[in-house]
C-alpha cells in the first residue's frame, strides 16, 4: 500500500499522528472528568490494562499512565497476567512502579494495583485492589496460590471451580480482616471461550458478592477488527469455538462479538438479563485490555509485530528473557506504526465512567460496587445520566445502581440525560447519536436452574430517534409498576443494527453479529448504561 492509501487507513481508524516513540495517545475527545451532576463526581477508567510485566506486552508502568491521561482517563488499573514469572519476579518491582506514578500524577489520575488472574476453571479476571500497605503482599500471596497458571488449575473440572471458590473466599476474608482495604472481581472477556458457565459465574457472585461484582460487557482489543492492513480478526479476539471445556448450551454466536459488546451484555433477554431477574446486582464495564496500540510506533525488542509468544526469547547479550526476570525491558521504535496491534490505547475507544461521591480510589470503588456505572465505545456520548422516579415529582430521582420503592399500580418515570457529543474522537469523527432504547424486564427471583442464561420476560420497551446533533437530550418514559423490575439503557449511532438473538418481539433494532475481519469499531458505536431496580413493597 502506498502512502496515501496507507494515511487514508490511519485517518480512518484514529491512528494519524500518533508517532511518538513512546506511543503516546493524542488527548481524548472529552475530559475525562466531568462536573458534578446530582452529587456525583463522573470519572472515566478502565480495569485491564497491561505493561512490560506481561508476557505479551510492553509498556511500562509510568508510560501507560501517561498513555491513559491523554486518552481522557481519571483512574485504571494495572492487571498484568498471572504466571510463574510474574509471581516469582514481578510483584515487588511492580508495586514500586504503581507507587512512583502515583506520587506523579495523583492529581491527575487514580492508578489501581491489580491483577489478570486466571481464575481456576475460568477465564481472565480482573483483580483491583485499594492502595494500602497490604496490597502488595495481598497480590504475591493471591497470585501464588491462586492463578490457575500457576497452580496448575485451568481445566474446567469440579476440583478445580471449588478453588476458584476458595480463593474468593480468600479475598472476602482478607477484606473483613483488614488485611486490604477493598478488592473488585470483574471477569473480562467472559464469552470469549465459552469457559464461564452460567452456573460457576453466579457461584463466583454469590461466594462473594461485595466482591464480585459484574463483568465486562464491551470487551478489549476492539482494534482487532480492523480491516485489512488491520489485524482483520473479530472485534475483542472473539473468533473462537467452543472447546473442550466450554459450556455446551452456549450458541455459536457467543463466540462473537455484537457492535463490539459481549453476547452476553447485547442480547436483550440474555445472561446479564437473567442475573438482573434474580433482582441482584450484576454490572457491566468496557476496557481497553490495553497491551499496545494499533498505530503506535513502536515494538517490544524482541518481537517486531508483538504478536507472538515471546516470553522466552532472549532480549539481550545476558540471555535474559521474560520468563527469567518478570519483566520486558523499555519499547522501542518499530521505524512504521504497527496496525497490525489489537488493542487501542487506553481511553481512546473503550470508558467506564463512575458516578463517584468524590476523587479518590476508595470512592471510585464504592461507586463501582454500587452500580453508579455507564460504559461507550467511540466516545458516541458525553455524559450520561439515568434516574428513576415518582412520575412528575421533579426530584433528583434513583441513580444507575439504585432501587426504588413503589407500591403497585404507582406511575413512576424514567429519566434518561445525555449530554451529545461535542468534539471529535480518536478517529477524528464527531459521532452522532442516533437511538436510545429503554430495556425493561421483571425481577423473578433467584432462579431455579442455574445454568440458565434466558429470561423471556425482558425486552426494549421504548426507542427514541434522535435528531438532535448538538447539547443536552433529555427523555422521558413513564409506566405503571405492576412488580418488581428493572430498567436499563442503551444508544447506537445505528449504522449497524438487526434484530436481536431472541427475535424482533424482544429487540426490533439490536447491536448485529460482528463479522470477522470486516467489522471496523468505528463505525459501530454503543453506549450502555448499568440498572436501576424497582421494587414493590
């Protein structure tokens, strides 16, 4: 490709510019702050991000924080792999290098101490942890005993998900005993291989449920599915199939992502619906799953594309590699942006927004475990804000996370605020709004079957079309309670919709199925918010 039709491809996928060798992103297209609104502070995250002390990454600590400033963020978390060379090796230098950026930008960003745990018998987990003295012994003794990589646990058998067990059990304790001041379990990527049943997800939550407390609903690596001379694979690495350890009543389809969110988030009267109907929380994130980022300008050195394992290739005259020390050494330049990476950097496409009380790590947890939460992809939106009341009371009404009371057959309304996007993204595109759907389901109770992953009594109630380009969008639902439910929301920009997997009745306009290799993010845009429960008393 030449030049010209190469630069055409950058500017097309948010990569133009973006040269420097430390692979810096250009500054995001809102502030990852916003005022105030009601009495919460909206701070914009992620929780899985990677750095040099993973075997398939390569930035460090300080460069990634950097990287996730720029991109609009105000906290993230560091949660590179468990593996026997991280947990012989990468703990102590990587808590020090947690601490440093710390004491540099705390007043510009909140950096979490975490993990990717390989949860036994699972799939990737995020571990977060509050800053304390604890949280460095927490993470070497956790990750000693309990990743799946290093113990030996990965298979899918009962011994193996009684661990999994055990250790949130472990986590639970340790924050009882003031061991750590808090610790948030999310498992990220959860329909990726299929291997999180529905049954060992709701024990994970009900082992320890202040703890575990949602999943990633928009899953990393969305770059990956970027057209050729992209990666040209599925949006977030999902171009799998069911193997010997999945769950086997999962469809195909859950292989794949749909407008770049999990099956398991995007289908209206899936998964996430069915813990929903139980009435108890479960929320959802997005993230960058940030190792690299496509278009950035330089490479690990041992590794020109950073695609393959590496780990025990030798990076210097010493013969030292990463399985000996824990640790790559710094990037350097790769002499072309290298499109082929699946991540984008942190902020650039992926944010979790969280409605804290105040700034502060403490307070970004809090209001993580209560639900205060909304995540976009694309910067599709500014801000958001969902409230539920009494039908034309004026009050600030209940939060995202938040139950109400009502008395059957009372008139309550759903508020939805949205403030339009103002100001281009990553990709250099100002997105446009095109949709809200209102999703309301009833709340059934615990469900009898544990395995199940479908509750036929939820659907899209309400679609506004939005013509508005500019501003503040206000919209109102009101409907009578007749039992216990909930209610959540979601935007598109509607340039890729189908109806949903449960057919038209449930979901006439839903996210499509992703097509590998010919599903650019940037033109497929989601916002969605977390619940708010009703309940009749």
């Amino acid at each position: 490709m030449g030049n010209t039709g190469r630069r055409g491809f950058l500017i097309g996928t948010g990569l133009a510019g973006v040269g420097a060798v430390l692979g810096a992103a250009p500054a995001s297209a809102e502030n990852g702050r916003r005022e105030p609104r009601d009495g919460y502070l909206w701070l914009a995250g992620d929780h899985h991000i990677h750095t040099q002390y993973s075997n398939d990454a390569m930035y460090p600590v300080a460069t990634q924080v950097q990287r996730a400033i720029a991109g609009g963020l105000s906290w993230l978390t560091i949660t590179d792999h468990g593996n026997v060379p991280f947990a012989t090796h990468s703990v102590p230098p990587l808590v020090a290098d947690i601490a440093a950026a710390r004491r540099g930008h705390g007043e510009d960003i909140l950096v979490f101490t975490g993990l990717e745990w390989n949860i036994p018998a699972g799939e990737h987990t995020t571990l977060m942890l509050a800053p304390g003295r604890g949280e460095a012994a927490l993470l070497q003794e956790f990750v000693n005993r309990y990743d799946a990589r290093v113990n030996g646990t990965r298979d899918g058998t009962p011994a193996n998900e009684a661990i999994a067990l055990q250790a949130l059990r472990f986590l639970k304790d340790a924050v009882a005993a003031g061991r750590v001041d808090d610790a948030l379990v999310l498992p990220n990527h959860p329909s990726r291989l299929g291997i999180n049943s529905p049954r060992e997800t709701r024990d994970w939550r009900d082992t320890a449920p202040g703890i575990v407390i949602g999943m990633e609903g928009a899953p990393g690596h969305q770059a990956a599915g970027l057209p050729a001379p992209g990666m040209a694979r599925g949006r977030g690495l999902y171009d799998s199939a069911p193997g010997t350890f999945s769950f086997p009543a999962y469809p195909l389809e859950s292989y794949r992502t749909w407008g770049g969110f999990d099956w398991a988030t995007a289908t209206v009267g899936g998964l996430w619906d069915s813990f929903l109907a139980e009435g108890k929380p479960w929320w959802i994130t997005t993230t960058s799953d940030g190792h690299q980022g496509c278009g950035d300008w330089v490479k690990n050195p041992v590794d020109p594309l950073n695609q393959t394992s590496y780990d025990t290739i030798p990076y210097d005259d010493a013969g030292h590699t990463f399985a000996t020390t824990g640790r790559f050494p710094d990037p350097v330049h790769a002499g072309r942006p290298v499109t082929e990476y699946s991540s984008f950097p942190p902020g650039a496409y992926n944010k979790t927004w969280v409605g804290a009380t105040g700034y502060g790590h403490r307070e970004v947890m809090r209001a993580m475990r209560a639900g205060r939460m909304w995540v976009c992809l694309g910067d599709l939106v500014a801000g958001l804000d969902v409230r539920l009341r009494p039908a034309r009371s004026h009050r600030p009404g209940v939060p995202m996370g938040g139950t109400m009371t009502a008395r059957p057959g009372d008139v309550v309304e759903a508020v939805i605020e949205i403030d339009l996007a103002g100001r281009a993204n990553f990709a250099g595109l100002v997105p446009k709004l095109a949709r809200v759907d209102l999703i309301v389901g009833k709340v059934t109770g615990p469900a009898a079957d544990r395995a199940v992953f479908h509750t036929p009594h939820t659907k899209v109630e309400k679609s506004w079309e939005i013509r508005e380009r500019t501003g503040t969008v206000e919209l109102v639902h009101r409907f009578t309670v007749d039992g216990p439910c909930y209610l959540r929301v979601r935007g598109t920009d509607g340039k890729r919709v189908a109806p949903g997997y449960h057919g038209s009745a449930v979901d006439p306009a839903g996210p499509a199925l992703d097509v590998v290799g010919q599903a650019d993010p940037w033109e497929d845009l989601w916002f969605y918010s977390n619940p708010i429960f009703a309940t009749t008393g």
